[in-house]
C-alpha cells in the first residue's frame, strides 16, 4: 500500500514517470526510448497519406502504431517500422545531469 512513508520518499528521491512504471533502469530506459519513437511515428503518419503508409507497414504495425499500443511493439520493431517508412535516426546518449555523448 502507498502510505505518507512512500509519498515522502519518492518526493526525496525523484524518479522518472518510466522508473515508476519498471523495476529497473534498462526497463525504464526502453520503455521510454519506445514511447518516443512511437510519438514520432505517430506524427509522421498524422502527415503521410494512409496509402504510403499502407505499402511500407503491415496492417497489424500501422495499428499498433496509431492506436499507440506501446506493449505491443518492441524497440526494434519501431526500429524497423521508422526504416521502412524511410527515416534516419540519431542516437545520443547522457548521463544525468551531463553534456550529451556523441
């Protein structure tokens, strides 16, 4: 049970919405990687016409992807999906609180 114990812990110790939601940071770190590139495919489809879309993604992808189902899709499935649409990607990484790894 959450008690005042438990609120007053986690307000000393902030974490991320993705920490709360996982047991570990690799977790954590996946499923946000995941939510933001299915925000990104999200909006690139709101731009594409369905028809593009349609013969570079199997029904089943285009779905999950507008329908957000982020459990459904692993972060190389939307990996794979941003390439068949076409995309490039960069990848940086940080510590916290540190300047951007490239």
């Amino acid at each position: 049970s959450t008690g005042a114990a438990d609120l007053n812990m986690t307000s000393r110790h902030p974490k991320s919405v993705w920490r709360d939601l996982t047991d570990t940071p690799g977790e954590a770190l996946d499923l946000q990687l995941r939510s933001q590139l299915l925000m990104q495919l999200q909006t690139l489809l709101e731009e594409r016409a369905a028809g593009e879309a349609l013969r570079n993604l199997s029904l089943e992808e285009l779905v999950a992807v507008r329908n957000g189902s982020i459990h459904a899709l692993t972060l190389t499935s939307l990996v794979r999906i941003a390439a068949a649409l076409g995309c490039e990607a960069e990848v940086k990484l940080r510590l916290p609180h540190e300047r951007v790894i490239e």
